[in-house]
C-alpha cells in the first residue's frame, strides 16, 4: 500500500515585507510561508517566523546574527513590531 505525505501548510502567504521606525530607518526582505528573511540598511540580515495566531492575527519574531530580537503582530490594519531598545516599527506585507 502507498501512502502519502501530507504537507502542512501555513495559512500564511508569500510577500514582501516593509517596516520603518519613527527615525526613517526601514527593515525589508521577502517571507514565503511562514519564514522570513529581512535585510536592514547595514545589511545585517534578519530571521524569523510568521505564526498564524488563528483570529486573524499574525505573530512575528525576528532574530539578527548579534542576537537581537523584533516581534510584534499584525492584523488587517498592518505591522508593528517593537525591538529591544523600544523602538515601535510600522510597516506592511505587499
């Protein structure tokens, strides 16, 4: 008997992702599912997840390479993410 695998997919749909913080600086990059990949203006790359919190509400975390962290969530009116330091980050998924 054959079976199949069944994939697991997230609810969560490709984009493209742009934030900014109130002194202009922007974080961007591209998510496919859940995971997501942002660069800053440095070029620190950035990664993280997209959880589906089920009410249509999206939960993110963000980790550097340095060990700093960005979460946040999103609904049907945007982005905010707050970092360590306090900053309050807007943005979208296109």
């Amino acid at each position: 008997m054959i079976y199949r695998r069944k994939r697991r997919r997230s609810g969560i749909r490709a984009g493209f992702y742009r934030f900014e913080n109130q002194q202009r600086k922007q974080v961007y990059g591209y998510g496919d599912g859940d995971f997501v990949r942002l660069r800053d203006e440095h070029g620190n790359m950035w990664q993280g997840q997209a959880e589906d919190m089920g009410d249509n509400t999206l939960r993110f975390i963000f980790k550097d390479s340095e060990g700093k962290r960005i979460s946040g969530l999103a609904d049907e009116n945007g982005v905010v993410l707050r970092d360590e330091a306090g900053q309050t980050w807007r943005g979208f998924i296109d």
